[in-house]
C-alpha cells in the first residue's frame, strides 16, 4: 500500500508510525530493550508462528482484543496467545504471569531475575515472547522485565 495514496492513507500510517515510537519509548523508559528488527523471511521461528497465527485470527474473525484496546495504540501480541491483542498495561501485567514456550513452566517475572523476553516490534504491534531462565539461550539478553522496581 503507498503511503502517500491518499490523505488518509497518509494519516492513517502516521498514527502507525506514532505508535511504533510511542511503544518504542514506553519499552526504553521501562529499562526494557527490543532485540532488533527482522524480515519475516528472517524471523525466528517463534515469531512466524506468532504472526502467522495472529495475521490468521485477523483473516478468519477470530482475533480478539483486550477491553482496554481503543484504536492505535501501544500494544502486544504475546506468543503463547497469539490471537489476541492486549494494551500496553496489560502486557505489562501479564509479565509476571506467563509461561515459559520452550517447557510450560512458569518464565514471568517483574524483577531482572526473572524470565528472559525476546521481544520485536512489527508494523505496530509487538511481539513478545518469554522462557524461563533455565530454557533461555545464554546469547539472549536478559532482564528485559524492566528495571526491577
């Protein structure tokens, strides 16, 4: 799609946009880090099977949102529940109640000792996926919780 088709085309991307940012400097003021960008041919294999499903849920009516989720807006897609977008407080509550993707156990946590998230922003939205410590490949950065307090 152009971005510059129409004037509300445009309009609509610039609030996309804003989102992306706004998501961006909500994760950096929570001490909380994005792992990069990637290609959907380059994505790892959590991340395709998160967004194929939640792209699946949008195309067959089975997506669903949180009560809080207005418009565009900061907000999660979390991989063990792919077909459903959850606002920002919500993510931010769920960490310390999700499981780990690689054994089922318990991963959340609001402290730096807790789970290890991998976390990539797509058009808007992110995704966000956590194992538990003894799971998580030492090359994964840690402490993506937040700060601790």
């Amino acid at each position: 799609m152009d971005r510059a088709a129409d004037p509300a085309t445009t309009a609509l991307f610039d609030q996309v946009d804003a989102s992306r940012l706004h998501t961006e400097a909500l994760l950096a003021a929570d001490g909380r880090r994005l792992t990069g960008t990637v290609s959907t041919d380059q994505a790892p294999p959590w991340l395709a099977a998160a967004r194929a499903a939640h792209v699946g849920a949008g195309r067959d009516g089975t997506l669903r949102t949180c009560a809080h989720t207005t418009g565009i807006q900061p907000a999660a897609v979390l991989a063990e529940i792919p077909d459903r977008i959850v606002c920002w407080d919500c993510y931010k509550a769920a960490q310390a109640h999700r499981t780990c993707l690689a054994c089922g156990r318990p991963a959340g946590s609001t402290s730096l000792l807790g789970g290890v998230e991998d976390a990539r922003i797509g058009l808007a939205t992110l995704y966000s996926r956590v194992l538990c410590t003894p799971c998580a490949d030492p090359t994964t950065p840690a402490g993506t919780f937040g700060n601790g307090n």
